[in-house]
C-alpha cells in the first residue's frame, strides 16, 4: 500500500508500497527517524486514514470498504489508542476516562470493567483523580487502561514513551508487552527508542516511507 498527500497540490508520497503483517499475541515495533512515515502508517493500520494504494486488511476484510457506521464500531470494539501526549479528557476522572469507550459503545456494566483495568494498571486508588493531579507516567498507565478496557483486537501505540522518564516508561512497555502476552493484543507501536524496539517480537525499520528490513 501507499500513502500519498497534498500540500498546497502538489503530491508528497508519505509511504511507498509498503506490505506488513502483524500477528496476534505480539508487539511489532515500527522504527524510524520523525518523519519517516511510523505515525501515518499506524493511522492507516487502526482505521483512522486509508491508502491512497492498495489496502488494509483486517481479518481478510479492506477498511476501505466498510462504512461509516461499520468504521465506528471498528474503532470502539475492535482498535484501541495509546498516543504520546495521553489524550485524557481533563474534565474526567481516572476511572471516567478510562470508561468512556465502553459508555460511548452503551455497554452494561462500564464502571466496573473500567476499574478492573485501573487494577491492572496499578492505579485503582487514583480512579477519582482529575488528570492534571497525575504523573505523566500515571497519565499513559491510564491511557493504556483506556485503550485495554473493552479488550480490542489490535492496540496501536504512538511513541507510547516519548514523553515518559525511563522508570515511568518501563512500567509503560511492561503493560504493552503484557496485553500481547495476556489479553492476546495484536500491538502495533511506532517509537524512535531502542529501549522501547527491544520489546518487541518483530522490528520493522521504516526510512523515508519505504521499509528497510523487518527482523525479531
């Protein structure tokens, strides 16, 4: 597949006949300078964007040819989000943020599942916090809780450290590595940080829209 935009009409091909498959049950790290194309190709893998060429497939099926109300209940039950800057609504709570899915989806029981992965994320005692009384490290375990909280399919994860201290960021990539091996996530994550890439199953190296080398 290929990506391609326009600035002010001229064509800038962001990504160039790119072929990856991502397997369940394991983290796939997308490497690459800024720039490169990592953050327009996880768009294109959760259903945000679409090739300008060739197609994405889940489950055999192009999310080019699903509708609007089929790419919504994609996203909410199928995809969850994790990106750099968190993305936590600062009017909710720990456990409302992480809850919101579910509500936006109308499904029974919210609050309760919702805390559950605020266990898991060992922050349950910080579920009536605002997000501006949290830690940025406490800030992404949050939105990790968020993303996990109606058990998708496919996590997709935008340098999920970037922001973070190593210790804060560790405890990130633990969770990551974790929602592979436990909930049986296909986790796709792009990072520029060796640390972050040595999680992963599978490392894809990405240069000016072209992938380099793929290798475990």
């Amino acid at each position: 597949m290929s990506k391609t935009y326009r600035n002010g009409g001229q064509p800038s091909e962001v990504l160039h006949d790119i072929t990856l498959a991502v397997a369940p049950g394991a983290v796939t790290a997308v490497v690459g300078r800024s720039g490169c194309g990592k953050t327009t190709l996880l768009h294109l893998a959760g259903a945000m964007d679409f090739p300008t060429a060739g197609e994405v497939l889940i489950d055999g099926r192009s999310t080019g040819s699903l509708s609007d109300g089929q790419l919504t209940a994609l996203r909410r039950t199928r995809v969850g989000f994790v990106f750099q800057f968190f993305q936590l609504l600062p009017t909710l709570t720990a456990l409302e943020n992480v809850e919101l899915p579910l509500v936006l989806a109308r499904v029974p029981h919210a609050a309760a599942m919702a805390r559950d992965r605020l266990r898991w994320v060992g922050l349950e005692e910080k579920a009536a916090s605002l997000p501006y009384q949290l830690s940025g490290g406490q800030m992404q375990r949050v939105a990790i809780a968020r993303a996990l909280v109606h058990s998708p399919d496919i996590l997709i994860a935008d340098e999920p450290t970037g922001n973070l201290d190593t210790a804060s960021g560790d405890q990130v990539l633990g969770l990551l590595r974790e929602a592979a091996t436990k909930f049986g996530a296909t986790v796709l994550m792009a990072t520029h940080s060796a640390e972050a890439a040595a999680i992963a199953n599978v490392r894809v190296n990405l240069r000016d829209g072209r992938i380099q080398s793929i290798g475990s």
